[in-house]
C-alpha cells in the first residue's frame, strides 16, 4: 500500500481547505487538469455521479494546475474560476449543497500536481483514486479518462479496505 501525498488546497466558492491525510471518510477522486481540460473534467464528474450520485459515496474534485500563471494575473483567474463555480453549481439540484459537489482546486503553485505526477495536463485529464484510509488505490492518464474512471471507482468501492494499490505513483 502506497500512502497520498499530504495536500491542502482551498476549493473556489467554498472557502475551505481540502486535503488530506486524513482526508474525507471516504474515496476521493481527484481530477487533474489544465485550464483547457475543464469540459472533460466536468463531463468525468458528471458520469461518475451517474452512477455515485452522492458525496457520502465518493469525494470528487478537480485539480486545476495553475503553476504557469505569474502572480499578478492571479486575481483575474480567480474571477474567472469563481465565474466557472458559479456555472457549474447553477446545474446542481436545489437540493445539495453546490459546495459539496463542485470542488474546484487551484494548484498555484503546482506542487500538489506535482505531487501526484500530474504535470503538463494541458487539454488532457490526469485521475488519482484515494481511499478513505488515505491510500492511493488508482491512477490514470491517457486517451480515454471517461472508460478508465468508471472502471476505477467500481473497482475501489467493490474492494475490500487492504485492497493492493494498482497506482504508477512512487512513495
């Protein structure tokens, strides 16, 4: 088993602090991507929810790796993302809380990407699996995040807590 790397990051329209260990009480999909890769990433979330419809099963989020924008462009990102939350939290139900489902997590300094070995997702998607014990139980990158992602969520909720971890990821 291969602990996560510890990580904090600041979800846009929620203000609060998201990271672990030890993490939420559950599995945490984290979604890596660039500026570019926003619709794939909203289009991951939303056929992960399909068939995960609630936070209480899973933990989704997106890491937006921002390391390349210089300091004083940052207050205009930030409109920007804050406009992006925004969008997205109008398509949640009146009846969840849009804080809880659209998590969006600037990387402005890159090194939770980095972490993870997720750099340079410019209009590609980067997907890391973390159990609720903190434990990376999967990761991907490649031509088809959409397939692999389903495949690695059943997985993981259909594995029992000590499963191996099939992650490319070093300790």
């Amino acid at each position: 088993m291969i602990k996560a790397p510890s990580f904090s990051l600041t979800a846009v329209g929620a203000a609060r602090s998201i990271g672990g260990p030890p993490g939420p009480a559950k599995p945490l999909l984290l979604i890596f991507h660039g500026h570019l890769g926003a619709d794939s990433a909203f289009n991951i979330n939303a056929i992960v929810r399909d068939q995960w419809p609630t936070v209480e099963q899973l933990a989704i989020a997106s890491v937006v790796d921002l390391h390349h924008i210089p300091r004083y462009m940052r207050p205009a990102v930030e409109l920007t993302l804050s406009a992006a939350y925004r969008q997205a939290a109008k398509r949640i139900p009146q009846n969840l809380d849009p804080t809880q489902y659209v998590v969006i997590l600037p990387d402005w300094e890159g090194e939770v990407t980095a972490a993870f070995e997720m750099q340079e997702r410019v209009n590609d998607i980067g997907l890391v699996l973390i159990t609720d014990r903190w434990i990376l139980f999967d990761s991907y990158t490649g031509p088809d995040p959409l397939a692999a992602v389903v495949k690695m969520v059943a997985d993981a909720l259909n594995e029992a807590p000590d499963a191996a971890v099939n992650s490319n990821i070093p300790s």
